[in-house]
C-alpha cells in the first residue's frame, strides 16, 4: 500500500473515531452548559482544568509525541522488535516516575499556579480558592494521559490508530455521568466534573493496556534510563515542549488575560474553543496524526522525495477539508451557539458573546491545521531547534496582539490575537522547510488553497441564507433549528463538494474515486 492511501485510510480511522469522541464531547458542553452556565463556576473550572489539560497538550501530545515516535519507529525499522520493545519499557517505566513527581509538586504547588495564571480570580470571593480546590483534584490526569501518549505513539506506530482515537469517548462519557448523578454530593456542585476528569483519565490508560499486549507490547519495568535511545528521545522533547504547544500557550495567555475582563470571558473563550476544535479533532489532528509515522519511516530510510510527497499531499488534505469548515463556521457561529448551548443558565447573551469568540477564533482555523502538519516534518528529520524559533516569535506576537486588541474587542481580541500569531507561525514554518528541503509542491498546495476558497465562496452564501431563515435569538425550537441548521449543513456541504468538482480539484477527484471503490466492494 502507499504511503498516501495509509496515510488517507489511518485519517479515515482517526478521524471516525474522533468524530464520535467530539460529538460526545459535544453532548458533554451542552450537559455543563445548562448544568452550570457561564459564570463563577464554570471560569473556575474551565481555568483549573486547563492547567493540566495544558501539560497533556505541551508534554503528552505534544513533546513526547514527536520525539518518541520518530525515534521508535527508527529503532523498529533498524534494529527490530526486540530493540524497540526494550526502548518502550524504558520510556514507560521512566515516565511514570516523572510524572508521579509532577503530579506531586502540581498538587502541592496549586495556589501559587493559579495565583500566576489567573491572578484576576483572587479579586472575586471564593472564585480562586474552587479554582485552586478543582485544579488539585484534577492534577492527576497528566499522569495518566501522559502514559496514554506513551500507548498512543507505540500503536500508531504499529499502524493501529482507533484505540487511542476512541479513549477520549470515555472521559466525555466519565464527565457527563458524573455531572449528572455526582453534583449533589458537593457543596460546589462543579466539582463532579473534577472528579470525572480523574476517572475518565485512568479509564482512557486502561484501555490502550491489552491492544498493546496483543501487539507483543506488555510492558514490563526497565531501569535502564542510560539507554541511548533514551537520552535522544530527552533531548529532542526538550525544545520541544515549547515549539510543539505554542497555540496552546497562547490560549492559555489569553485565558490569564481574560480573567482580568468581564466575569464569564474565561468561558466565552472556553466554549468558543471547543467548537473550533471539533473540526480540528476530526480533521487535523487526524491527518496530523497519520502522516507523522509516515514521514518517520521516510525520513529514517533517507527517502526525502517520499517524505516530501507524504507532507505535500498531508497539507493539501488539511486544506481542502478546513477552508470550508472555517467558513461554516464563521457563518454559523450564533446558529450553531443558539442550537446547542441556548438555554437553562445559557441565555441569548452569552450565546452572542461565545459566537463572537468563535467567529474571530474560525478566521485561523487552517493555520492552525496547517502548523500542526508542518510540525511533525521538522520533527521527523530530527529538527527540534526551528519549531522553536517560530514557536517563540509567534508566542510573542500573540501576547503583543492580546493586549493591544483585548481593550477594543475585549474577549473577542484575545481571539483574534490567537489567530494572527498561528498565521504567523505558519508561514514562518513554510519558509523555513523550504529552505531547509527544498521545494516540496508549493504551487500544488497554493492551487488547492484557492480552488478549496473557491469552492467555499458559494457555500458560505448559502449557508448564510438557509440561516437567515429563522431567528435564533429565541429560546426553544430545537426541531425547528436543528432543522435549518442541518439542512443547512447539507446543502453547503454539497455545493462545495460540486464546486470544487467542477473546478477538478486533485482531493475531490480522488475523494470520488475512493468512494466509488468502496460502493464497488459493496
């Protein structure tokens, strides 16, 4: 099989999977939104939440991801399964000692965390010491998310991608149940969702457990932390703990910031980013995720036209499904707001709030996708330095953006900001690889931009009239609304699928002739 019907059939994987995880995560949103609103509560525990969410995304996700894998898919292509299985006890035995103390020192640490991160908490009675109750509760789930990363890097390396993509199911499911059947046994009823958080994590380690057993993966402890495999995989996380989170840094600068703005600004941001990300969930991340053990391999074996052609072809995917998403999602901001979240102690106010936040954030969505595509490449080839260098210039245009735009735009400046830096770490990235690899498809990547922006141009125009039909600034109606909107969704999906058809675009065609392949097998 190539490299580019792996790469399309482990998206495919991912991208099933995370679509269910995202719509339970959604469900999960719509469950806290009406439970608890926008308010004292929930900026609590969005902010306390985030903390160790943000280490999962730098660390876990991030760092660990793209420097374990890389190094072992070279030791098991070069040196074996032996080799390999020996590095994985080693890294798993390691970071579970690490982690161990960082959940210590996090738990032990959480007042002065949350007094620099959210030090406009402190001038609300009682906002700060939940925040510091919940972040304390919930600390643990970096351990067990991190060995999860662990897990996760192992089998996409081994080509299995559903299990890791299908585990986050279960935190969504963990939360919901114990916001619905937990609230009452506390005095702050949000601290279910805190204890759910706990439970979801060690639920999602549990499970990567026996599929990696079943690979000829049990892991077994290993003290040799002298391996030199080892110190490679230590040396590339280093820089790339800051280089791989940058976006996530900023989102964090902008919820420090926010909480010096009206109280409910914090969850604004909160719900805005988590609609923003379920294409990104969907899409991106499994795209991003797919393409990484190919590029690996590629790289290892010294094949740069390969591996320039995986990227190539990794990057215009992303583009062809996230131009329109970000469309749709610049049109259906409040639709999409009033639908879901509208209602209980979610009013039309903080809809319209919450939609601002969404629409400024949309603007960056394939950026966004973009960096997290290019990444990986540099990462691949061993390159921690550069990510780094455009991670800190884009870190620092963020913080200067913030806090020039949150004064005029308020939350929806922090936004925006996060946008315009991710716009920036993008194209610094694109110059670098180039000079770095040489030309790897620039006109056909260009191309498909233009005709995927093409073909959204007449989508967005009728998505925006199916909306217009209807006034979502009214409670209630869920039949109704849910109606326009995904009528809307369908017929904007079509009209984009037969633009770009129409304009041949490459993913198109190929999308179609997949497809006919698969009703051909039925």
């Amino acid at each position: 099989m190539s490299e580019k019907k792996k790469i399309v059939q482990a998206a495919g994987i991912l991208g099933s999977a995370t679509m269910l995880s995202r719509i339970l995560g959604m469900v999960r949103d719509i469950v806290v939104s009406r439970l608890f609103g926008a308010g004292l509560a929930t900026d609590a525990f969005f902010a306390a939440f985030q903390i160790p969410n943000m280490l999962r995304r730098f660390f876990a996700e991030g760092a660990l991801t793209a420097a374990f894998v890389p190094t072992f898919t070279a030791t098991l292509n070069q040196k074996g399964e032996q080799d390999a299985r020996e590095l994985a006890n080693i890294c798993f035995t390691l970071l579970t000692i690490v982690m161990a103390l960082i959940t210590l020192v996090g738990i032990l640490f959480s007042p002065l965390i949350v007094s620099l991160m959210f030090p406009g908490f402190k001038l609300e009675p009682g906002k700060f010491e939940l925040t510091v109750l919940l972040n304390r509760l919930m600390f643990p789930y970096i351990f067990f998310i991190s060995l999860v990363a662990l897990c996760m890097g192992i089998l996409n390396t081994l080509r299995h991608f559903f299990t890791p993509a299908i585990s986050t199911v279960f935190l969504n499911i963990a939360m919901i149940l114990a916001a619905l059947c937990l609230r009452g046994f506390f005095e702050a009823p949000v601290t279910a969702l805190a204890m759910g958080v706990l439970i979801g994590g060690a639920v999602q380690l549990v499970m990567q457990l026996p599929v990696l057993w079943r690979k000829g993966f049990p892991f077994r402890p290993n003290f040799d932390f002298s391996n030199p495999e080892v110190r490679r995989i230590t040396l590339l996380m280093l820089p790339s703990l800051f280089g791989v989170g940058v976006y996530y840094l900023n989102i964090v600068v902008s919820s420090i910031l926010a909480s010096q703005l009206p109280q409910g600004s914090v969850s604004y941001l909160y719900y805005a980013q988590r609609l923003f990300e379920f294409p990104q969930g969907i899409f991106t991340v499994s795209v991003a995720q797919a393409v990484l053990p190919s590029l690996s391999k590629q790289a290892a074996s010294g094949d740069m036209a390969g591996m320039k052609d995986s990227l190539s072809f990794g990057m215009r995917l992303t583009l062809f499904i996230t131009i329109p998403a970000m469309a749709g999602l610049m049109v259906c901001s409040t639709p999409i707001f009033s639908l879901i979240f509208m209602g209980g102690a979610f009013d039309y106010t903080q809809v319209v709030n919450s939609a601002r936040a969404l629409l400024y954030y949309s603007l960056g969505l394939s950026f966004v996708a973009m960096t997290r595509v290019l990444a990986p490449a540099f990462y691949a080839l061993k390159d921690t330095k550069t990510p780094v260098l455009t991670a800190f210039i884009a870190f620092v245009l963020n913080l200067c953006l913030s806090l020039m735009l949150m004064g005029p735009l308020k939350h929806g400046g922090l936004a925006l900001a996060s946008t315009l830096s991710a716009c920036g770490n993008m194209l610094l990235l694109l110059w670098f690889l180039k000079r770095k690899t040489g030309s790897f498809g620039g006109r056909a990547i260009l191309k498909t931009a233009l005709k995927s922006c093409a073909g959204s141009l007449p989508m967005a125009l009728a998505v925006w009239y199916i909306c217009s039909l209807t006034d979502w600034s009214q409670a209630g109606h869920k039949v109704l609304k849910g109606s326009v909107l995904g009528g809307a969704i369908l017929i904007g999906t079509a009209v984009y699928l037969l633009a770009v058809r129409l304009l041949k675009t490459e993913e198109a065609l190929e999308a179609v002739a997949m497809l006919r392949r698969k009703l051909g097998k039925v």
